[in-house]
C-alpha cells in the first residue's frame, strides 16, 4: 500500500529521494532498503547498549497509551523505561507518559501512517540510551502500514481490542504475520460488548499465523498484565543473553583474525 499512495516518503527520508522520479518503482525501493539499513544499526546499537525495544502496532483507540501507563506501574522498580509517541499530530500521549516520571519523545509524522528509521534515529538523540533497560514505542495507529517498516525494534506487539471487532486479524493479517505477541485488549468491556468473541478472535489470529502468543489484557482491571509482564521481561532478559553469547563466540574468530592479517 505505501508503494503506491506515497506514505513510504516521510519527512525523515524525503531527502533521500530524487528529484522528478518521485513515482517509481525503483526510488520507493530504494527508500525501503535504506530504512532497512539505518533500523539495522539502530538495533545493533541497543544491542551493544543493553535496550530491548518493543513496537507496539494497532488501529487507533485500541489502548496502546493506556497499557503503556499500566505497564509503566506494574514493571519491576529496577527496570528502567522509556518511550517513543508516534501521531499524526499533537503530543498528547507523550504527556501521558511524562506524568509518569517516565522519558518520552513525540514524533509527529504529519501525513504519514507509521514510523520509520530514520525518524526512530532522529528520536534517540534525544534520549539518554545508557539510563534504559526497555524502550517501547508506540507506533502511528493503522493496521497496515507500520508492519511494512523496520524501524530497529527487537520485538513486534500487536493490539487488537475488543471494540473493533473480533475479525480483524482475518481482515489485516499482515500485522498478525509480522507480530511476536498479541495482546487482546480492553477485555473489561467483554461483558458489555456482546457482538465480541473471544473464541473467534482467537481463531482468527490462529488462522493467520498459528504460532504466535496471545494474551487477554485490561489496562484498568490488571486482567493479564502479569503475563504480560513476564513476557516482556524475559523478552529482554532473552535478547541480552543471545547478545552476550554471540558477542563471546565472535572473540576467538577476531583475535585468530588480528594474529593472521589477510
């Protein structure tokens, strides 16, 4: 969908586009390959810092803020975190996120419809990296396009809420394709929303893609938050020990390289 209505072009890679060949194939490809790059050594630089980020997609109202907040509160006092608020306009959540004692940066992205790279890159510089354990970042509500860009994150979340219907992850499978946990939110509301089936949805994101995890959370009743909680942590605590393994098993092949120069 980016390919053809533009959204790929955003104000924090519009410089890489050439003059009058703004319509091609082989420019918005082009573009595609540097987000990749630069969402490559933003992670390898989180990596070497300790930071395992989450993005978190979904459409908008599904309650990615007001999860961020529970989460904030329910996380061991020791883990350290930070945001990144991506919106069209405004910096009403990352205000949220402030009243928490938490560091929060807004992007707005003005017409684009996610987040890329090079905005994340842009973002991080304002942060300080050595003082954050988990970065989460709050991607522009659609359904479609932010699973399209890598943008340097260790982990995909994906929120689907009951009030949108228990049919969207049939509807929009590319982000159920593309996500590492599923959470269902707002189940609070499940007593009042009798069109919603947990079942179906279930079935529905199983359907797409059988393997993935999915959880059942309230950001106001703390329904699931703990597992939510636990998944994250040892998340973290998984992607810092493959880290730290490899970076071991790599020193014997750079100091055998050192004694024998090429």
């Amino acid at each position: 969908m980016c390919n053809d209505c533009g959204c790929m072009v955003t104000d924090g890679n519009q410089h890489l586009v050439v003059a009058g060949e703004r319509q091609t194939i082989e420019v918005l490809e082009n573009l595609l390959r540097e987000n990749d790059r630069q969402a490559a050594r933003i992670r390898e630089h989180l990596d070497q810092l300790g930071v395992f980020a989450v993005n978190l997609m979904s459409s908008p109202g599904s309650g990615k803020t007001l999860l961020l907040e529970a989460t904030i509160q329910a996380l061991p006092q020791d883990v350290r975190v930070a945001v990144i608020e991506g919106d069209l306009e405004t910096e009403n959540d990352a205000e949220r996120i402030r009243r928490h004692g938490v560091p929060a940066v807004q992007i707005t992205t003005g017409m684009a419809c996610h987040l890329d790279a090079h905005m994340i890159h842009d973002a991080l510089h304002q942060m300080d990296l050595t003082d954050i354990d988990i970065l989460f970042i709050e991607n522009v509500g659609n359904l479609v396009c932010p699973a399209n860009f890598d943008i340097g994150q260790h982990r995909n979340v994906l929120l689907l809420s009951v009030t949108e219907g228990d049919d969207k992850a049939a509807k929009y499978p590319v982000m159920v394709r593309a996500a590492d946990q599923v959470l269902i939110t707002k189940t609070d509301l499940l007593p009042y929303i009798e069109e919603f089936d947990v079942g179906r949805a279930r079935l529905a994101v199983h359907t797409v893609r059988g393997d993935v995890p999915l959880l059942e959370v309230s950001a106001k009743s703390g329904q699931g938050l703990d597992l939510w909680i636990d998944w994250l942590v040892r998340s973290a605590d998984a992607r810092r020990l493959a880290v730290t393994t490899a970076l071991k098993a790599a020193e014997p092949a750079a100091r055998t390289a050192s004694l024998w120069p090429g």
